[in-house]
C-alpha cells in the first residue's frame, strides 16, 4: 500500500476500536503503566521538598555557627594530628586537629585549602578558633568555614522536581490525547530502536486527507511492516500522534 489515495480508502473502510468510536472527549483513566509513573513523581516532589527544607535548614545551621565564631570564637593554637586527602571524586584535602581548651584536650578536623594544606604536615602548628563552653564548634583560624551557598537548595530541589514534571506531563499529554484525539488507521513503514524493544514508524491520512508520518510505541514484539495498526492524532495538531493503545492512560469504562 502507498500514496495518499491508499491510505484514504483504508480510512474510510476502516473501524476504529469501539472505546474509541465514542463523543469526544472521552472518559480516561490512568493504566498501570500511568500509576507506577505517578506514584514515582509524587515520591520525588516529596523527595524535592524534603531536601529543600533539610538544605535550607542546614545552610541556616552554618551560617549561625560561622557567626557564633566569629563574635564569640577566641584564639588558641593547636597541632596538626593527621593529613589526608578524602575519598570523594575531588580528593579534598583534609586534617585533623588537636586544641586546648581550659586544660582538656580538643579534637577538630576540617577541609583545607590547597596552598595551605600542601604546607602542613602532622605536628604542624596552626591557629585555631572555637567558642568557650562548646569547643566542638571549631575551625583552623587561618580560612573561614566552608558553608553550603543558598542557591544549593534550588538546583537540588530542581534535580528532582525536573524529572517528576516530566514524567506528570506525559501522563497528561496522553490522557489529553486519548480524551480528543482522532482515531486513525496507520500502515507501519519501519521501526527505530529504543531502549526495551522497538518505536513503530508509521504513516496515516487525516481526516482532511493530510499525509502525515509519525513514530512511538515502545514493543518487544512490534507488528511487521506493511501492518495497519490504530494511532490517535490531535485534529488541530495532527503531527501530535500516538500509537494506541497507550502505555499509561486508558478509555474509562463507560457508566
């Protein structure tokens, strides 16, 4: 089968599935495939916002602490105890620390700058800072501490809300779709290779006779080229098609 002529006589000896022979717009549903996407983007909006608030309140918790050294912090010196760098993907260079503090022995460890770091070696002296009365609250008097920027709370906020709209959104354009599509018959040209099986690409004639090409679907078992299967297009934006049925919506049962 090929050229337009072809595909509008299919059409017009063509039954959509009964779901689809209905007033628009339909009923829909969400399909298992919908739910489990959904349920995964409301773990992350939540995710999203516990993050927010633990980042926020731990840039708050570093902040007062910086300020508590800063006003209330006193000078003592102290010796290097070790120097390593971390295992992290930076290698951040890192030391620990020994201070007094009325006669009892302190323990601190901090990151370092670069310059500064390469030039300390176990039994170094350095200038330590820490508060009276909390010496756990401490820190090399050389540089200042470091503290999460306010922005951090933002950009991980938005790793995780990103994703989860995404994933909402193509619920929703599905569910739009099978609520006013158009059904069609679409003869399948070819496929493209997608993670998990096969996108079909496929060919069908709108209801004005337009010639369009479209492509989606995610199978492991695609039908052979040549096939007619059933798509649904947007009449006002026919390039916005879909094979049917949908992975995550579904024609609600009919009351």
């Amino acid at each position: 089968m090929s050229g337009n002529d072809d595909l509008d006589r299919l059409q017009r000896s063509w039954t959509p599935p009964a779901e689809l022979a209905t007033a628009v717009p339909r009923e829909t549903r969400l399909a298992g495939g919908g739910i489990a996407i959904s349920g995964l983007a409301v773990l992350m909006l939540l995710a999203a916002v516990a993050v927010g608030v633990g980042l926020s309140l731990k840039i708050k918790r570093q902040e007062a602490n910086r300020t508590q050294l800063r006003d209330s912090g006193v000078v003592t010196e102290g010796v290097v105890t070790r120097h390593w760098r971390n295992n992290d993907k930076e290698s951040t260079p890192m030391i620990a620390y020994d201070f007094d503090d009325k006669g009892q022995r302190q323990h601190g460890s901090s990151t370092a700058p670069r310059g500064v770091w390469n030039g300390l070696d176990v039994g170094s002296r350095l200038a330590v800072r820490f508060v009276p009365g909390n010496s756990s609250l401490n820190h090399p008097a050389e540089w200042d501490p470091e503290t999460l920027p306010k922005w951090a709370t933002l950009l991980f906020a938005a790793i995780l809300t990103t994703p989860a709209v995404i994933l909402l959104s193509l619920a929703r354009r599905q569910a739009r779709l099978l609520s006013y599509g158009t059904p069609a018959p679409a003869l399948v040209t070819g496929y493209r290779n997608v993670k998990g099986g096969k996108a079909l690409v496929y060919e069908f004639a709108t209801s004005t006779g337009e010639r369009v090409k479209g492509r989606g679907g995610d199978m492991r078992n695609p039908p052979p080229v040549g096939s007619i299967v059933c798509i649904l297009y947007d009449p006002e934006r026919p390039a916005r098609n879909s094979p049917y049925p949908m992975p995550l919506t579904r024609v609600a049962a009919q009351r």
